[in-house]
C-alpha cells in the first residue's frame, strides 16, 4: 500500500494543488489528474515527480485509467463552468469510476453547509453527490470548506484602493478556510484514512468579522481599507444571491475551537496572517 501513488484530481486548481503540495510535502506518492499535461503548471508537478495523467472530470474512461492501482482518491466537482447538473454529472462519473476501480478510499471535497437544506444551487449540488457517495460502496470522507480565504482576490483591485465589498453586516463573522489548511487536512486523511472513514468534516480556519478582515487589509497594504456592505438586492447571480442569504442567516456552524483541539497538528492559519502574507507585497 505504501508504494501505491494517491490520485489527486484538478490537481493544478487551487485546491488540487493546496492537496498536492501538502501530500508532497509527507513524501506520499502522488497521481494527478489534469487536463492539459502540457500546461507550465502541469509540468512543474511533473518535475516535482508527480505522476501526472490526461484526463476529464467528466470522463469515465480517463477517471478509471487514473484511478487504476491507487490507494486513494481526493476528488472534486465544480458548478461553475458549466452549471449544478453538470457537476452533478461530474460526480457520478468520479463515483462509478471509483467503484469500477475499487479504489479503497475517496476524499470528496464538497462545501460547509452541504448537509442544511440551504437552497444554494451549488450547495445543493454538492449534497446530491454526497448522498450517492454514502449510498455507494466505495469508502469515503466528505470535507465540507467554508469560504475560502482566496476569494478576498477576487476583488482584489478594490481592497487595493481601499475598499472591501461584502454583503454582511460589519460585524457578522464570516467562518473561513485556508486553501493551504485544506491542504494540509485532506493529505492527513488521504494517508492515514482508517479513522476518518464514513465521516463529514467541516472545515474552517478562522471566522472574522468584515471590519477585522478590512483591518488585516488595512495592516498588510499600510493603508485603509474599509468594509462597505453590499445589498443583497445587488447580487445578481441567483447562485450567489443564494449563498449569501444564506450567509446572512443560518451560516456555517463549524465548531471552530473544538474542531482544532482535535487536530492540532493542522497549521490553522489566521486571516490576518495569511493576509499579511499574500497582500504585503501590493503595498
């Protein structure tokens, strides 16, 4: 079992690196799935010595190939190229494959608050695969991240000029993950799988208000960055106008503190540590 690689897919997207980097990181074997071998960042974990595969999220056929000899599979489904029943489509093919192959363990990255009814189409969609998942035979561990700390990016020329937009009131915690905790918790599980077998683990790193995320914005840049809320009326994606509805209300509910008594061996990032990480050089 040892010398078995552990098969990542995505590997080359932010959270299929965060895992890779981390399973490297414990010297594990690793295969990846990507789409394009050729891309710079494909061959950077060729280089690495990741055994790097061709292949779709959405196709059986290289999904099984990948899967072929490996002791465990850290799989992920996204909504956001081509829609919730595309990746629903993408998890029913990552499963059959999956049992096609027998493969002993399979981490599925999924989303906080998969598991409460929330009506957010992405939500949702993650919940139909996980009750495939558990209604299959293939052994599994569901992981559902928070917001990602990486998102802040997204809006990263208005953080830079002074101004970070979110629609939650200033003093609302908003329970987060980073990308690089992720990492850090799924190659724990991909390697040491006999305890976490058949669990849903929700995972957050921190949970800071809007003002203190625009105070460790304001700390890493060396000038003021102010939270201003946006109305829930101007979102108008229905899938984000969903999430953060559901943000406003019910929310995650990782227990933070308990969650990081029972792995203390997880970095656990601050926000305002990673963002005086990542944000210190766009001073």
């Amino acid at each position: 079992m040892a010398d078995e690689p552990i098969l990542v897919l995505a590997a080359t997207g932010g959270q299929g690196r965060a895992v890779t980097d981390a399973l490297l990181g414990r010297r594990a074997p690793v295969r990846a799935l990507v789409r394009d071998p050729d891309r710079k960042a494909a061959r950077e974990l060729a280089e690495q010595g990741v055994d790097v595969r061709a292949g779709s999220l959405s196709d059986h056929a290289s999904l099984a190939a990948a899967m072929s000899g490996v002791a465990s599979v850290f799989a992920f489904t996204t909504p956001f190229e081509a829609g919730t029943e595309a990746e629903v489509a993408q998890g029913r093919a990552i499963l059959s494959a999956a049992a096609q192959e027998h493969v002993p363990h399979l981490v599925f990255s999924s989303v906080a608050g998969a598991d409460q009814d929330s009506g957010v189409p992405h939500f949702d969609s993650k919940a139909r695969i996980e009750r495939e998942l558990a209604d299959g035979d293939v052994p599994y561990t569901i992981l559902g991240p928070t917001y990602f700390f990486d998102n802040a990016m997204g809006g990263a020329e208005r953080i830079v000029s002074g101004h970070l937009d979110l629609p939650l009131p200033p003093d609302r915690p908003l329970q987060q993950l980073a990308r690089r905790d992720l990492g850090a918790f799924a190659a724990e599980v991909l390697v040491a799988p006999a305890s976490y077998v058949g669990q849903r683990i929700e995972l957050a790193s921190d949970a800071p208000t809007p003002t203190q995320m625009a105070d460790s914005f304001s700390a890493a840049l060396g000038r003021e960055v102010r939270h201003e809320r946006v109305p829930l009326a101007a979102i108008g994606n229905p899938d984000m106008h969903a999430m953060w509805t559901f943000l406003n209300g019910p929310g995650y509910r990782v227990d933070i503190p308990a969650l990081h008594h029972a792995h203390p061996d997880i970095p656990w990032t601050r926000f305002a540590d990673w963002a005086q990480r990542t944000w210190a050089d766009a001073r």
